[in-house]
C-alpha cells in the first residue's frame, strides 16, 4: 500500500489522488481522567476555550433590540405602550430593555458564546454600570 502513494510534502496522495494520507506526530495520555495531547516537543496543548451559549441571555439580548427598534420606528411610543403590546410587566420590559446599552465588545462576546459562564441574564436585568469598559467580566 505504502508503494500505491507519492509524496506531497507531509501528506501522501495516492495516485488516483482520492485518497491523501497525513502524518501528525502527536501523542495522547490521560490527566486527570482526561485525555490530553501532547506536542512533538513535550508540550501539554490546552483546548481552546469552551463557548458557553446562554440561550435566555441571548433571547433577552434579541427582545431588548426588536424592542428598541419598534420604539424607534414609532410602532410603540412609550415603554408602557410596549408593555401592554406584549402583554408583559412595563418593570420586565425596562430592565431588558436595558441590555440595548451594553458594551458593543459584551454583546458580541454573548453572541458567539465567549462571555464565560459568570456572566448572566439575572445579573444583568438588575442594572449595569453606565460606563462600558466597567461592563466587561
């Protein structure tokens, strides 16, 4: 078999070139329970970080700017008329309402899932501080 491919570099195309053969010198152990990999020169790798979707944080997110949108096009002209729109509290509405003045950097870390698991919903709807860069974790 070994003879059926030619060398390209570090993979092996065979010569009907449907298949292609690479060699990765790494090595796996357990640590802890866990299987880990370790480099061709020793190196423990760590996995790149987890992301964590917060579904409700996410769908607060979502609501707080379809909602803000409707009070900027005029399809509600308070948040008491949004309120009674949505069949929700008008205090619910203004607290997520709130999420509309995070840091854009908060927002775009909830959206691909790289906020960290400390920050969450609740926290926000009590408040936030008015100064971006004491939002961020």
């Amino acid at each position: 078999m070994e003879g059926s491919f030619r060398d390209r570099g570090a993979a092996k195309v065979s010569r009907d070139e449907r298949t292609v053969t690479v060699h990765v010198p790494l090595t796996f152990r357990r640590k802890g329970g866990r299987k880990v990999v370790i480099s061709p020169t020793g190196e423990l790798q760590r996995p790149a970080r987890a992301r964590y979707i917060d579904d409700a944080l996410l769908r607060s997110l979502v609501q707080a700017f379809e909602w803000k949108r409707m009070l900027d096009e005029g399809e509600c002209v308070s948040v008491s008329e949004l309120a009674g729109a949505t069949k929700l509290n008008h205090s619910f509405v203004s607290r997520v309402l709130r999420l509309t003045l995070l840091a854009p950097d908060v927002v775009e870390a909830i959206l691909d899932g790289s906020q960290g698991t400390l920050v969450q919903r609740q926290a926000f709807l009590r408040g936030l501080p008015h100064r971006w860069a004491e939002q961020l974790p």
